[in-house]
C-alpha cells in the first residue's frame, strides 16, 4: 500500500504540475499573478487528483491486463 500511495503521489505532482500549467497559460496568458494562480490551480488539482489514482487506478491496471492477456499469450504460441 506505502508503494501504491508514493506512485500517486509522486505521478500526481508530475501529471497536475504539467497540465495545470499548461492550461492556465492557454487560459489567460503568462499575466502579473500568474505564478499564484498556477500554483492554486495545481493545488486544487494535486488535491483531486491523488484519490482518484487510488481509487481508479486499480480499475485500469485490471484492464490494461485484460487487454494484454492475450497479446502475451500469442508472444509464447509463436
């Protein structure tokens, strides 16, 4: 569980930190308060953002070997 908690962490600083950036700076430009208004806005994301992981995360990692079971099970028929 400590690992599942760091990966979210750690993700979501990466994730939230670039798209949040990336957005305000679309939205409204590189203006005077810019730096606050990214920095609130990557707060409120990080905020959201680490629950989801949790909760969601296992979800697509069950999909994505879903997905894939087969594709590994034609690897070795070859």
């Amino acid at each position: 569980m400590k690992k599942k908690i760091a990966f979210a962490a750690i993700m979501g600083v990466v994730t939230t930190g670039i798209i949040s950036f990336s957005l305000v700076s679309i939205n409204i430009g590189f203006v005077a308060n810019f730096l606050v208004i990214w920095l609130k806005s990557w707060i409120m994301a990080y905020m959201i953002v680490i629950p989801v992981i949790l909760t969601v995360g296992p979800m697509v990692e069950k999909l994505v070997e879903a997905l894939f079971k087969d594709a590994v099970t034609q690897e070795f028929d070859d």
